[in-house]
C-alpha cells in the first residue's frame, strides 16, 4: 500500500505497519506503559468490535482503518492480557494478543548460534509448541539479518503479512514471535521484506520439521511429544559397537522406487518398514542406506536438491510414520544410514536461496556460490551460523531419529574450489591454492562432534579423489571421517570386466592396484545407484558376452567384492540383476525374478551376505593389512587371482577365474597341509550357474609352490571365484 492511502490520523510508526515495512513492531504495537499511563495498540483486519480482558476495556477504532486502540491507568492493565474480538460476519472469539509476550529466545541461545556452536539450534529456531506463563502457543523464529520485516503468514491469518509481523533480536539477525493459541498442524511460512532492496518473499522455514507434500511447500508445526521409542536395546549396543571390525553389509535404497502399492503410488513409512525388514533379512543385509528422505521438491532430484534439512519427506508419511520406520528396522537388527547433503541447495524460490534477499545461506560471488553443474547453490562454510544449521541437521538426524550413521555426499565438490570449474571460474583460498580451507574445517567439527555426541554413529564420505587422510583423526591431521567410499576400486573392477576376456591379460593390474592404497584409509566398496543410471546400463548390461556371461561375470564381481576387503555397498536391484536402468518414477523389475538366473543372484547375495557375516576372515580386518595376504597376483596370461583373507583364527582361501575357461589342476600354493572345503563357489548350480566344482574334500599336497611349503591342485569353474577353508582337525 502507497502512503497517499494511509489515513491521515495514522502514525508514521502505524503506516509502517499496514505497509508490512516496520522493523520494530513491539513499539507500536501491544501494551505501552509509561510514568503512569499505559496504551494498547491493536492492528486487526476483519473487525468489528475489539476489547481487552480482563476488565472488558472497549477499544477505539482509528477512523477509516484496521487499528484498535486503548488508553488509561498503569492499575487498569497487566500483561498478559485477552482481546475479545468481533468480527465482521458478527464470530466472536478470545485470544491471548501476541504483543504482550516479552522476547522468549535466551541470549545465550544466540551467543551460541552466532558462535557456531548451537548444536541443538533445532530446538530453538524454526516452529516449536511453547507455553508463557501456561498459556500455551506456537514460538517461531527465523534468522534473517538483511530483512527490514519479517512476518509470520500461515492458515491462521489469512497468509497476511501485516498480521504477524516478529520482534527483531538485534544484531543475532535473529527474528521471534510467539502466538498464543496457535498448536500442531498449522501452515506456515516467512515473509520477508529486504531492508536495501524492499523485495518481498515468502520462504519455507528452514528448520521446519514438516512439510506440505509436493508440489505445496508451506511449514507444518509439529508436536514436541516425544516419540515412544523401543529400540533401547540396539542403542545400547550402539554406544560399545566396534564397527571398525564387525561385517557391515549396506543395501542402498531409494524408498519411492523400491516397492509401490498395486495403484503404482507410495507406500508410507510403516508398510515400507515390514516389507523392507522381511527382505533384508532374507537377503542378508544388515543395513540399509536411504537416499535422502529429507524433504525436497522435485521427485527426479532423488532428494539431492533438498530443502528441508530437519524433515522427513512428506512423500511416505509423517514425522511419527518415520519415528516407527526407524523403531521397527531397529528391533529387527537393522542399522540405518541417511544420505545427507551439504555440498549445495536449489534455486527454489521459496527456499534457502537469496533467504533474506541477501546472499545469506550461499556464497554471493557465483564463481564461489553456484555449482556449474548442477545448477544449484553452495553453502557458505566460513559463516558460523551456516555452519551451525548444517552441524544441527546432522546431529538432529543421529538424535531425534536415532539414524546410525550419515552417507555425506559430493564430500569431493566441497574440498575444492574449482570443483568442476574451468579456469576462470573459481577463487583461490587465502594460500593461493584451490583447498576450501572452510569445508575442511566444517567436515572436521562435524566429526568430531558427531563421533562425541553419539558414540557408535558412523560418518561416511563419498570422495572420489586422492585426497588424504580422509578417515584418519581430525587430531592427526585428517578429516575424522568414520569411512570413505572407494570408488577407484569400483571404477577399476567394472573397467576390467567391461572388456573382453580375451583382452585382460594386458589389464591385470586394474585388479591389482587399488591393494598399493587398500590401507590407507577405511573404505566402502559401492556399487551404488549413481552406477545404473543416465546411460551407464544396469550391473548385469555392463558385462559383455551372451547372456550366459552377463550373468557369471557380475556373479564373480560380487563374490570378488565380499571377499576383498572393506564394508560393503549394493543398490536395490542390483542384487536380483534388474536388466533395465534404475528409474526413479516405478518400482523395481520384481517379475525378473520368476526366471531361474535372476533368481540364482538374488540367492548368491544372501549366501555372500551369510558368509560375509560368519566368516570372520572376511570382516575382521577390512582396514587392515594383516587380514589380506597375495596368493599370486602376477597370473595375468590366465587371468587369475588368488589371495587370502584371515583372522586370528580364520583362514580362507579365494581363487578368481576371470575368463570363461574352466581350468583344471590348477595350482597355488597354501599356508599348510590338510583338508580343505569349498565352501562357496559362484558357478554352483544353486545360483544357475555351469556347477564346475572341487567336490567335497580338497587334500594338499607335498609339493612346494609360490614359496609355500605345500599346495592344492584346484578346479577353476570359468568366470567364477572359490572361496575355500581347511577343515578343523
């Protein structure tokens, strides 16, 4: 509204507030005492009537506008007060006036968060149910240092800007208000006015912890109950588990995509809670890792654009509905990790970009704010408050939600400045080099405080680049993270069996190389989504040859990945050899399983997770060197590896056959003499394979081979692997 429309008995202070403009509206509004007099100004649209309780004090309407005022005696008038409103259409109603309350946030809560060390700042920013002297209400807040005004709009005041304008913090940047009255369920958003430019938005509420489902965008308050949780036992095992050494085997899921209802629709939390539970535990998985379930506006981001940082997408369900998802995987011993991004954020106007009209959350100089890539913002790690909004949604996720660990993704595009960027396109740090010393430093407090706040939880890195001491203690000179995914070794292993077997022999070491930094840092070997997408082909189309091969190949893949070392990653699908691409919009191949060979993979996964598990051998060292040992590794003519993996108390053997040749007396040399079993072969006829095998009993022999006192003449099944162990005597 211009100012020539403002009526003429109107203050300035009052014409501010009809033009959603004033900063500071305690001023104006509310209770005003003074020596002995005191006032109350109410704006209110939509009136008719409007007095103060108690003591029915009839307040005088401005003429020609929506203010309401009172004056008297100090005696006459105590806060809080009630105004007993008419309206228009003749509705009467009583409520608490908002402009009575005094400020409620702590200034040691804003010490904390201008300080970056407000880890609990959920809590305290965004929507909370909140009581003044048992008069219970909605307390909102929201931190926008550039705005001249912030209001709060929502279903409760018509979305009007000049209803609920909040009382400014000062120099936190930080905005409140409570509203009495107000509960759970109620929809809103900020309005903001820019203080330079005078541009108004409207944001969702960036520690809002619900949302409208898409494409709606508007906050939810949510209650501040506490879910009634019954996984005391698995937290309790958490707090001592030695992950370092314990089988961790991830099935990695996309819940929109995993399994839909009979209409093609979602499914909510607690169905996908039962049939994801039922699965898992037949294929042997003993966690699982959700694509981001943080709310997001755009169902083809897979949740990679997200939006809310403290809410469970509204796509499956409520904030309850994944309180018990959480519950019920964990009373079925079912870890769970959450992909969890803080490398960038979308464009979406009603988000976090340009929140206050400023560069607030991301960078204002694009060669250090926008990522070319993917057409997204990247956050400003060097502002203490940015810094602390990530810290606390990550934190809020291990805490709230009882998540046992966060999958941090693009870690690789936040510790370089020109990431992805061409020459002149990025800004070097303060040393002249391209390290984003800011990143570094946010990856190394969220670890640290991550690991002290919730001992157990794990923090993984997906980093694709050489970059040192990733998972090595932030005390030590590293980044602190619990694990990192190791992606030269997928690249590697697909790169080799992507060629033809006739073709190997000159790229053995591709299957060889990645044992030169095998120990140099705690790693998880994924084959993720990212590897059955935009073209790349699904697991079973990278192998070539007939479809015999397809399917043996990716059969001695897998067995070659839970028998190297390290945790282990595989994508919904990839496990039963979906034929087709990933695709986000339907659910996955399920029918492919009424034929024999897909059927023998999904076996042989739940058989590698089985051995995975009870093999020590297998586990107890992933990250270090004495539970791996070279048979031979130089047979690159045959295309052949062999080497053993051990415990304290295990030993197993494992022979790789990479070309679709059966090789007979076959011979590597062993650590000593006996009997030995095979006890997993990926060609047996249970996984629809050719079933060439060593029988029952495999004896060594007296002859010295590979610089090993005894040996064993072996069957090699053709593009298969072995796994072999000597019998207890």
């Amino acid at each position: 509204m211009s100012k020539k429309n403002i009526t003429p008995s109107l203050s300035e202070e009052q014409s501010k507030i009809i033009e959603a403009r004033h900063h500071n509206p305690f001023t104006v509004l509310g209770l005003q005492q003074k020596n002995q007099k005191a006032s109350v100004c109410v704006f209110a649209p939509n009136t008719q009537e409007l007095s103060i309780l108690p003591g029915n004090l009839k307040m005088s309407r401005i003429p020609n506008s929506d203010f309401f005022e009172w004056s008297g005696k100090n005696s006459e008038i105590s806060s809080p007060y009630q105004l007993k409103k008419v309206s228009g259409s003749g509705y009467e109603s009583v409520d608490y006036d908002p402009y009575c309350f005094p400020a409620q946030l702590s200034e040691y809560d804003l010490h904390l968060f201008a300080e970056g060390k407000h880890w609990h700042i959920y809590r305290v920013l965004g929507a909370h149910c909140h009581s003044v002297d048992n008069i219970a209400g909605v307390l909102f807040s929201t931190w926008a240092p550039s705005a001249e005004r912030v209001s709060i709009i929502g279903d409760f005041n018509d979305w009007d800007g000049r209803r609920h304008p909040m009382r400014n913090r000062g120099s936190s940047g930080v905005w409140e208000l409570f509203i009495p009255g107000l509960d759970t369920g109620c929809l809103y958003k900020f309005e903001i006015r820019n203080i330079n430019s005078g541009e108004v938005l409207q944001k969702t509420d960036p520690y809002g912890q619900q949302f409208e489902n898409r494409p709606k965008t508007a906050s939810i308050v949510t209650s501040d109950k506490q879910f009634d949780w019954s996984d005391q036992n698995w937290m309790s095992k958490r707090l001592q588990h030695d992950w370092l050494h314990q089988p961790m085997s991830i099935y990695e899921v996309h819940l929109g995509s995993w399994q839909r209802d009979d209409q093609g629709n979602f499914l909510n939390y607690r169905d996908l809670a039962h049939r994801l539970v039922e699965y898992v535990k037949e294929t042997g998985f003993n966690y699982i890792e959700l694509l981001p379930i943080t709310e997001h506006p755009l169902d083809a981001s897979w949740g990679y654009q997200t939006t809310g940082y403290f809410a469970p997408t509204r796509r499956f369900g409520d904030v309850e509905d994944f309180h018990y998802f959480v519950d019920y995987l964990h009373n079925n011993n079912i870890g769970i990790l959450l992909d969890w991004v803080p490398a960038h954020f979308p464009k979406d106007a009603h988000g976090l970009a340009k929140y206050d009209g400023s560069a607030l959350y991301e960078h204002e100089d694009p060669r250090k704010g926008e990522h070319r890539d993917w057409g997204t913002l990247i956050y400003n790690y060097g502002r203490n408050e940015v810094k602390n909004f990530l810290l606390s949604s990550a934190l809020f996720w291990l805490e709230e939600f009882h998540l046992d660990g966060l999958r941090v993704d693009a870690v690789a595009s936040m510790l370089y400045l020109d990431y992805s960027r061409q020459a002149n396109d990025w800004v070097p740090n303060i040393h002249g080099g391209n390290e984003n010393i800011e990143a570094i430093e946010f990856f190394r407090e969220l670890n640290k405080v991550a690991h002290a706040e919730h001992p157990g939880t794990m923090v993984i890195a997906e980093e694709s680049t050489s970059w040192p001491q990733v998972t090595r203690p932030t005390d030590l000179g590293g980044l602190g993270f619990s694990m990192k995914w190791n992606m030269g070794w997928m690249h590697d292993s697909l790169n080799y069996l992507a060629r033809d077997p006739v073709h190997r022999h000159y790229h053995h070491n591709q299957l060889t190389f990645g044992l030169l930094y095998l120990f140099t840092e705690n790693f998880v070997l994924p084959f993720s989504h990212d590897e059955v997408v935009h073209g790349k082909s699904s697991m079973l189309y990278k192998m070539p040859g007939d479809e015999w091969q397809k399917f043996a190949k990716l059969r001695l893949l897998y067995l070659y990945m839970f028998t190297y070392p390290g945790k282990k990653l595989l994508f919904m699908g990839c496990e039963f050899a979906q034929g087709s691409e990933w695709n986000h919009d339907k659910e996955l191949d399920w029918y492919v399983l009424d034929y024999p060979l897909h059927r023998g993979m999904k076996v042989l996964v739940s058989d590698l997770n089985r051995l995975y598990k009870e093999q020590q051998a297998l586990h107890r060292y992933d990250f270090e060197p004495q539970g791996f040992e070279w048979i031979d590794c130089n047979d690159t003519d045959q295309s052949v590896l062999s080497f053993i993996r051990r415990s304290a108390d295990e030993t197993l053997i494992i022979v790789l056959n990479f070309t679709p040749i059966p090789r007979k007396n076959y011979r590597i040399g062993v650590p000593e003499a006996g009997t030995y079993k095979e006890i997993m072969n990926s060609d047996s006829g249970y996984y629809a394979g050719s079933n060439v095998s060593n029988g029952v009993n495999i004896v060594s022999e007296d002859i010295a081979w590979m610089n090993r006192p005894v040996s064993l003449s072996l069957t090699l099944p053709p593009l298969a692997g072995i796994v072999i162990k000597k019998h207890n005597s």
